[in-house]
C-alpha cells in the first residue's frame, strides 16, 4: 500500500514533469484519490482512428506495481481488442505479461500501439475482429472512423 | 652560442636560486620559484646540450667545467640519445655517492656553473628541446613549458609526501624511475634528485637530514623499481572499464544502471549499500532487496527488465558474494589497505 502510493506519487511528478515530451498522452491523477487516474491519448496518423481523442480511466490496484493497473476506453471505439460496449481492454501487459517496470505512461504508448495495430485473433469485439479476419479491411476502417468520429471528436457546430 | 656566454647567462639565476634554497625549506611558494627558476636553466642548458652534440666531443665536457652535458643521468641517455656521458673525477665531493658526476660542478666554489638545483629538472624539458632544435628554446616557449611543469609540481607536492618517505624507507636502492608526466616518455632517474638534493645541501650549507624529501614525486603504475607497498592505480583506473564490460550483455539497461542507480525502479525507494551490490538477475535489471523478495513471493518470480524467471539460488548467491559490480571494489579496497600496511 504505501509502496505503491510512493510509486505512483514518483509516476504523477515524473508526468507533470514531462508533460510536452509525448503530446499524444496527457494523464491525469485523480484529485482525491491517487488511485484513480485518466488518460487522453490521441488516435494515431494513418489509422482510422486519427484525429480522435480517447479518454482511458486507470484504476489502480494496492499491489501495484506488482499487479497491472486496470484500464478501459471510456470513449467509444471500434477495435478488435476493446470490448464495445465496456471499453475493457484486452492487452497482454495489462494481463499475464504485465512487468512492475510498466508505469502508467508506458501503458498508454502500449494501448497507441494497439490503436494502430490491431490483432483480430483474440477479439473482445467480434464484428470487428471478423471483419479483419475475412479481410475487409475497407468495412474495418470504414466502422472504425465512423464511431471515430461520433465517438472521439468534438461535435460540429 | 659560447659557452662563456652561456656561464654568464647561467650564473645570474645560479645565485638566484641559491638564495631562494634557503628560503625553501621553510616556504612552500619558494620551492615553485625555485621550480620555474630550474626549469629555465634546464632550457638554456639543452641549448647548450645540443651545441655539445655537434661538437661531440666527450673532452670537451671535461675540460669545461660549466658544461651542462655532465647533468644527464646514464638512464636518461638512451631516451636522449647517443650523447656521450662523462665521469667526472670529483665523486668525493658526491655525499651520497650517487650522483657522482656532476655534484662538483655545483658547489658554491665554481660559483658561475649552474646550480645544481637545476639537474633535479625534468628530463622532459631538456630532452623535449634538445631532440627537436636548438632554435625552439626560446624564452616564451620556456616560459610556458616551465609554467606547465611548476603546476605539475605543485600537484606532485600535494600530500605526496607520505608516499616519498615511506618509499625512501622501503627501497634502499634508491633507483626510483619515474616517467615524467610531461608525456615526453623520458625516464629520470632517482639519481638527478639525488643529485639535487646533495647539491643543495651543498649550495644552502645546510645539513637538514630531510633534504631528500624537498622535491616529492609520484611513481607511475609501470615504473620498474615502484614500491610494492603503493597502490596500485592501474587497478583503481581501470575500474570504470571493468563496469562498462559487465554490463555490457545488458542492453538498453545498461544507460540506466550507470547513469541513476540510486533508487529501485520499482519502489522508488533509494538504493542502501546492500541493494547497490544486488545482482538480482543477468539481464542486469536491478531493483532492491525488498521488491525482489516481493515479487518472488507475491508476484510472478519473473524479472521486471527481461520477464526471465528469477533464479532463487543464484540470487541468493548474488547477493551473499555479491557479484559483478562490488567485485572490482573490494579489490580496490585491499589495495588501498595494502598500500596502507
């Protein structure tokens, strides 16, 4: 418990620290609850998910950094390995491949990563993962950009 | 250049520098004039050298009594070159016997002949000038190079002391070789200091026992005839290298173990004596003592940086002969005792 406050308190300072080093993650700690923490990564170029910004909510065990933090889209998003309608994540670092040298930061460049390279063969969203599967990569990014920009971009007007 | 010309030249900064011998002892700001003083006599001396080459004569030498050849030590002589060396007859005057030949040229009777004082100079600004041409000795490259080696000097002086008289002790021969720091790879040999130092006494009157330990001076790691007693630096110096070869297998670890390996990247906490020699894994991931034994008992056993799985024996063994990076210290740390005893 205190280590993993000392922890995170290191990860906030070293956040607020380098804040313009990576402008695609902006994370945020929680006002009252160290524990809590939300990210806002911006979709990568030259997916269909570019020009979104997605919301990440981080809730973090007391055994952390030995056990992953528990992370899921709040936005809404069209991708093989994020459950649509929780936003549950399915990423092996979140799981078993989990190391307590992952921080926080690291986590959301492996969830960008995810972003841009999708892999349909453990999906959490079977629409989408079929339709990578049977190689409709137009409908594929055609779904993923509409919900994009329903989702993930500021309305017009 | 004549030889009178340069007895003249030569004797104004001989009394200088004998009065300022005795001022030595007791001022430590007068043993570095004394330093530039000498090594400017020993530019002006190679000039002479150089002209002695040309005329290549040994008898020469003899015959003339201010002839600054006679201050080359026989070690020097093969860094110098083929110059002819010359006993001279006046050994007796020598109170040590060691530096025979040229003791006698600077007693206070031949008043115009360099001082000895000089012949304890580096060997470094003789041969240096000598070797390339007679035309480099100029006063403000003199100048320059003496400025140089008076700083040396002063760093030498500083608390070398110790080392001088406990090596005086130890090594009676009394052969201490040393390459001069001036990178000009030339050997002194003890015996210009002892030349020095007798001469001294001969200049200043005095019969101060400690006279040998006015002019300290370092041994380097590769000299032959070097105490075993001391330290041995390429030992210390090469510590560094031995860091960078062990983590060398450690890939992109390795900038972060040598550059902040002050605290556990785990826990945040800082690194206590004993996690700073802990090894937990190959890969050379390092995290603390507390963090390693939690992950093997709550977390997955596996290693943060590589996801290996930890071996529990070779980890305690790392950590009970703490392997690999405390390794070269303890060495240092013996020698250093060593050299104490």
């Amino acid at each position: 418990m205190q280590a993993s406050r000392a922890r995170l308190f290191k990860e906030y300072k070293e956040v607020q620290r380098e804040k313009s080093v990576d402008p695609d993650i902006q994370l945020v700690c929680d006002d009252s609850n160290i524990f809590k923490w939300t990210a806002l990564i911006k979709g990568p170029s030259e997916t269909p998910y570019e020009g979104g910004v997605f919301q990440l909510a981080f809730a973090i065990p007391e055994q952390y950094p030995l056990l992953p933090p528990q992370v899921r889209f709040l936005t809404k998003i069209f991708h093989p390995n994020v459950h649509f309608k929780t936003g549950e994540i399915c990423l092996d670092i979140l799981k078993n491949a989990w190391s307590p040298a992952w921080t926080l930061q690291s986590v959301c460049r492996a969830i960008i990563a995810l972003m841009a390279h999708p892999e349909p063969d453990s999906p959490l969203n079977c629409d989408s993962g079929n339709l990578l599967r049977s190689g409709d990569i137009r409908g594929y990014q055609s779904m993923a950009r509409m919900y994009t920009r329903l989702a993930a971009m500021p309305k017009k007007g | 250049m004549g030889y009178d010309a340069m007895a003249n030249e030569a004797s104004v900064p001989a009394a200088i520098s004998r009065d300022f011998g005795k001022k030595k002892k007791v001022n430590r700001s007068a043993k570095l004039k004394q330093c530039k003083l000498d090594a400017r006599r020993e530019q002006w001396l190679s000039q002479v050298k150089n002209k002695g080459c040309m005329d290549g004569s040994t008898g020469t030498m003899t015959t003339s009594p201010s002839h600054p050849k006679m201050s080359l030590p026989s070690p020097g002589q093969g860094v110098l070159g083929s110059r002819p060396r010359k006993m001279l007859p006046r050994v007796e005057m020598e109170p040590e016997g060691l530096g025979l030949q040229d003791s006698g040229l600077d007693s206070p009777v031949q008043s115009p002949t360099p001082s000895g004082n000089m012949q304890r100079k580096d060997c470094s600004s003789t041969s240096g000038s000598s070797g390339s041409s007679v035309g480099s000795c100029s006063r403000s490259v003199s100048d320059a190079e003496e400025d140089r080696q008076e700083e040396e000097k002063g760093e030498d002086k500083g608390g070398l002391d110790d080392w001088e008289a406990v090596a005086d002790a130890l090594s009676a021969v009394g052969n201490h070789t040393r390459t001069n720091s001036d990178s000009l790879k030339t050997v002194v040999d003890s015996r210009m200091y002892r030349i020095h130092h007798s001469d001294t006494r001969l200049v200043v009157g005095a019969t101060r026992p400690d006279a040998n330990r006015t002019i300290p001076r370092a041994w380097k790691p590769d000299d032959a005839a070097r105490p075993q007693c001391l330290p041995n630096l390429s030992k210390q110096l090469s510590f560094p290298v031995n860091i960078e070869r062990h983590f060398a297998t450690s890939g992109w670890h390795r900038q972060a173990i040598i550059s902040a390996p002050s605290s556990c990247p785990i826990c945040v906490e800082d690194f206590d004596l004993t996690d700073s020699s802990f090894l937990p894994c190959s890969c050379g991931f390092r995290i603390c003592l507390f963090c390693h034994k939690k992950i093997l008992e709550e977390g997955d056993g596996r290693c943060p940086g590589c996801r290996k799985k930890y071996d529990r024996v070779a980890c305690m063994e790392n950590s009970v002969t703490g392997t690999g990076l405390s390794l070269p210290r303890r060495i240092t740390r013996s020698c250093s005792m060593n050299s104490r005893s």
